[in-house]
C-alpha cells in the first residue's frame, strides 16, 4: 500500500477507534490527539524497507532493521505492535521523562496498526505471527495492479468511518 494510501486508512481507523470507544481514552479522548497520534505512526512498520517514506529518510535505522527482518518481517506482526504498544506505557516514558496524552498514545497505537492491518489486505500479506512466517492475507487490494483501487477504498472507508453510527444515519432519514 502506497504512504497516501496508509495515511487515509490510518485517518479512518482513528475516527473508527473513536467513535467506537475502543478504550475509555479513546473515547473521552481529544479528536486532535487521536488523529494525530494515529497519522503519525502509520508509517512506521514500513521503517524495514530502505525505499519506503520513511526509510528513505532514515537509513540509519531502516538498513538494520531489513538486515535483520526484511520487508514485511517483524514489523508487519502482532509482536510488533504489543512492543509497540508497551513501549508507549506511561511507565517506560516515566523514566525517560516523556509525558503524553493517553489518547495520544492510543492513537499512536491505532496508526501503527492499521498499517499492519492494511497490508494484510494487498496478496503479500504479512506475517502477523512473526517468528512464524506463514503470511496471513486478505487480498481485496492489488496496489501494484490498480493504485486507483487502493486510493478510492481508503477514502470510501473514510467516509464510512465519518458517517458511522449507520443506524442513526438512517433512521433519521425514515
């Protein structure tokens, strides 16, 4: 999936998050700090590919990480985003004297996984229980055949995303 492509899913998981409380800091949390927190780490799992945004602009880290995992390795798995996700613990940052909004951190959470689940939508797959390498797809999106899909079904899930609750959408207009 394109970088656009992870930033419109990440943008509408974030709404999603949100309107469905999926924590009590999502859903008492500060829009703005939802999805800002999500946009900003929807590209990160993409760290292992030297040519991807980020990796083009942090080589120091992207080489290491493909030198040990690959594209699409560790990164792209459920181990990866509970490390992610502890990491972020307001104990770990405690220590380094680093304080963030809760919903910030959660939003952090959400971003760093819809990308992992967006690439789970392209035929590669990813491997969402790394160190076991069978790849886990649901291949409804060919980016490298029809970019145009991706973009489009990013931003139909967008617009889903805003629309939702659904029933309320649709009883109001019976």
């Amino acid at each position: 999936m394109s970088s656009s492509g992870h930033c419109i899913f990440a943008l509408a998981s974030a709404v999603f998050a949100k309107k469905l409380a999926l924590s009590l800091a999502l859903a008492q949390g500060n829009w703005c700090h939802i999805i800002i927190g999500g946009i900003l780490t929807c590209l990160l799992p993409d760290l292992d590919h030297p040519q991807s945004f980020l990796g083009r602009r942090l080589k120091w880290i992207s080489i290491p990480i493909t030198t040990l995992f690959g594209h699409r390795g560790m990164t792209h798995s459920y181990l990866a985003i509970m490390a992610f996700s502890i990491s972020l613990s307001s104990d770990l940052l405690s220590i380094i004297h680093i304080q963030l909004p809760e919903d910030f951190i959660h939003g952090m959470v959400v971003g760093y996984t819809s990308h992992v689940l967006a690439d789970m939508l392209t035929p590669a797959g990813i491997p969402l229980l790394w160190p076991y390498r069978q790849r886990f797809c649901i291949a409804i999106l060919n980016p490298s055949k029809c970019p145009k899909r991706e973009r489009i079904f990013c931003l139909v899930l967008l617009i889903c995303a805003f629309l939702y609750p659904f029933h309320t959408i649709i009883n109001n207009k019976l």
